[in-house]
C-alpha cells in the first residue's frame, strides 16, 4: 500500500479509483509531458473521443510530479499541421487526493458546476465550452493538478506550480497521437485555474525547454476567467529583502484579514497556506499562522476533503469563530510571504496576450487581482485585457457568462488575427 505523511496524520490511497490507485505506485520518471498512463473513456460529447491521462511535471521548486488529467479530440484524422490545443485548468476542487475532476464517473461533458441549478455532483467537473471546441476542431485537455489524483500533496493555488502542470498538459496533448494536437495552443483557467493560466503566462524559459515529450509548442493566448494572483497583494521579492520581520509579520496578517468576510473566503485563503505549505515543507510551519489545535485541524480537514465537504466540517466545527483557528500573532513572515510570492505569478511579461473576465458580485477572487495584474504587466508594455462581464455576475457565474466571448477571443488567436481592442484599459459592457 503507497502511503504519505501529510502532516501529523497517515494517509492511504486506497480509496482511489483504480487508474489512480495504479498511478500512485509509479515513479516520476521521464519527460516533461510524458504521458506514462491512459485509459480511453465514454463520452456523451458526439464525434467526441475522451482519455483519462497521468503525465510528468514539476513543481515551482524544480521536483518532478505525477499530474493526472483529460483529454477531449474530435473523431477521426486530424488536417496537416495538427489540431489547435485549448488547456483548461479548473477552479477550486480542494486539496484532496480525491479531488481530482477526472476522477468522476462521467468526466468527459460539459463543465458542471456544484454550487449552479444542474449541478450534481459533489465538486465541478468537464470543460467548459467542449461541444463548441470540438466542433471547431481544437483538442481540450484538463490537468487535474499535482497532488489530486497522482500522488503526493497538493500545492493549491501555488500558481507557479499549478502552471507548469498546464504546460505540461499541453505537451502531453501534442505527443498523444490519437488526438492529433498541433504546435498551436491557448490556456483557459478560472479562480486557481486563472491564476494558473497567469503563472504559465510568465513563465517563458519553463515553455521554451528543450528535452520534453513534445517541444516548440506556441502559445498564442492566455484566458483568465475571475483569476487569483496572491503576489499583487505581497510586497516584491526586492521590497521583502528591505522591510523589518515585524513589518513582513503584519504584511501576513494584513492579508490574513483580506480573506476572512465570511467562512468560504476563509477556507480558500487558508487552503492557500495550506497548499503553500506542501510546496515549501522544509521552510513553513503551519504553526506559524494557526494554533496548535487550528494547524492540526487544517491539516486533517483539507488533506481528506474537497473544498465543499471542508467548508462543511470547519462550519460545523467553529461556526463564526473559525478565524479562532488563526494565532493572535503570526511568526516567521518572511518565510511565509518568500514563498507565496514564490509560488504565485511570476511579474514578468507574458508570453502571448492575455484576456481577463471578471464579474462585479465576485467575492472570492477579489477583481482588484485583476486590475493589479493587468497594471503590473502593461507597464513591461504586455498586451492584457480585462473585460467586465454585463449583468451582477458572481464568482460562480462567470465561466457560463462569459463562454461566447471567450470563444470567439481563442478562435482569434488561433487565426493568428492581432488583439485590437484596447489594452490596458478597462472594457465595460
């Protein structure tokens, strides 16, 4: 039986589906992008094909990962020159070994949302926009991210990390045969999926490897839909090396109290540090930010369960006193906010444009995020948008409100036209 320490507690992988239970017991050994396990699955996608697929990929520190996924194609032979990829990389599932979308009975359909009327199932699952893409010919691939469903610990919401098992999908979807992908690709991410998708954004040395399962894809855009990014609320790596331990101790408590409004926020953020934590376990404690018995419960709670099942037990548990769970006063702040920087989007440049929707109701991922990050890139002179979606949308609403422009936005790129409208401005409906 494989088996992880996660923390305090032991925990096994038996309760895994058996392609999983079998990746588990595999080593990360290979290429960036191998893909080293498939399995071709149903799907009521019509002139569809759909596998389950475990690949390799590394994390923000360099350590190569197993990271588990689906990939969509259209029947049949692929044209000359191979298909446009779209990557998905999908919001908040939790931070579980479970927790993967891929794992789910039926995986290969539209996406579907748990907290939406139709949502039925107890996490989101699919990919957005899927019937439409494979009519246009695009292969769709769906990393599941490190740690849900291959092995390990996952690192939620590390962007850096959650964006190299992106490129990584990309790479895998261009080596499968089956489906026929081209050099071509775009990455479509919402919540810790659109942070993803601006982490991947910056990283162009990661993109421009030589040596993986599949070299020289291009990517031509980057859409981030309601997208995380932590290290616009942080002080800069170089602003960090300037300030005080007591200064960088109530930077981290500052932003402890930009996410504590109500219980759901609280369990994103503190699912961040919990996540950060796996990425960087030999520098952070949890102890640092929680009490004892708070950094024992966080570490039970999101190690065996998704984000809905987490926010359930800490609200049966602590009800509106879960910002108890937090220490009167935090330590060791600049090894905390080191490694959320670290571990979040890098500021460089994107590589190709990138195009942000967000919605005015959003409480989760704040879209003052977005507007930072949009600031921060046009002043390197980068092409970015960010477009406000018409109607109250929420955090929730925004991938089904936003389907039709996106839609038209990747097609775009894929046809090599410019981005035309304004940049570095916001559009309104």
């Amino acid at each position: 039986m494989s088996v992880f320490k996660n923390n305090a507690n032991a925990q096994s992988y038996d309760n895994l589906p058996p392609f999983y239970r079998q990746v588990t017991q595999m080593k990360a050994e290979g290429r960036l992008g191998q893909i080293i396990k498939k399995e071709e699955i149903e799907t009521p996608i019509a002139g569809a094909r759909a596998w389950r697929i475990a690949y390799i990929s590394s994390d923000v520190e360099g350590k190569a990962t197993i990271s588990t996924g689906l990939i969509m194609a259209p029947e049949g032979a692929a044209s000359v020159g191979g298909r446009p990829i779209v990557a998905w990389a999908h919001g908040t599932t939790g931070a579980n070994e479970t927790a993967g979308p891929s794992q789910l009975i039926d995986p290969a359909q539209e996406l579907n949302e748990y907290f939406l009327v139709g949502g039925n199932s107890y996490t989101d699952y699919g990919l957005p926009s899927i019937t439409k893409f494979i009519e246009q010919g695009y292969v769709v691939v769906g990393t599941d991210y490190q740690g849900l469903g291959g092995g390990g610990k996952h690192q939620y919401a590390v962007a850096a990390t959650n964006g190299r098992d992106v490129i990584n999908s990309v790479r895998a979807a261009g080596s499968m045969e089956e489906v026929g992908g081209g050099s071509k690709a775009v990455v479509l991410g919402w919540s810790q999926g659109g942070g993803a998708a601006l982490a991947a954004a910056s990283l162009k040395d990661y993109i421009n490897q030589t040596g993986t399962v599949r070299d020289g894809i291009e990517f031509v855009g980057f859409v981030g839909l309601a997208p995380s990014d932590i290290a616009v609320y942080l002080p800069s790596l170089e602003q960090i090396a300037g300030m005080t331990d007591d200064e960088l101790n109530q930077a981290l408590v500052k932003v402890n109290t930009t996410f504590n409004d109500n219980i759901f926020d609280f369990i994103h953020w503190t699912m961040l540090l919990y996540g950060t934590s796996n990425a960087f376990p030999e520098q952070l404690k949890l102890t640092d930010i929680f009490t004892e018995e708070g950094a024992k419960d966080i570490a039970e709670i999101y190690s065996k369960k998704g984000i809905h099942g987490s926010a359930d037990t800490i609200n049966y548990t602590y009800g509106k006193n879960y910002a108890s769970l937090y220490r009167k006063d935090v330590m060791n702040g600049r090894v905390w906010i080191t490694a959320l920087v670290k571990g979040s989007v890098e500021p460089v440049a994107p590589v190709a444009p990138v195009i942000i929707y967000w919605g005015t109701d959003d409480t989760v991922c704040p879209p003052a995020m977005g507007k930072l990050y949009r600031d921060q890139m046009c002043a390197k002179g980068a092409t970015v948008q960010r477009v406000q979606l018409a109607g109250q949308q929420t955090h929730f609403s925004t991938p089904g409100a936003s389907a039709e422009i996106y839609q038209t936005w990747i097609a775009d790129r894929f046809a090599g036209k410019p981005v035309t409208n304004d940049v570095c401005v916001d559009q309104v409906p």
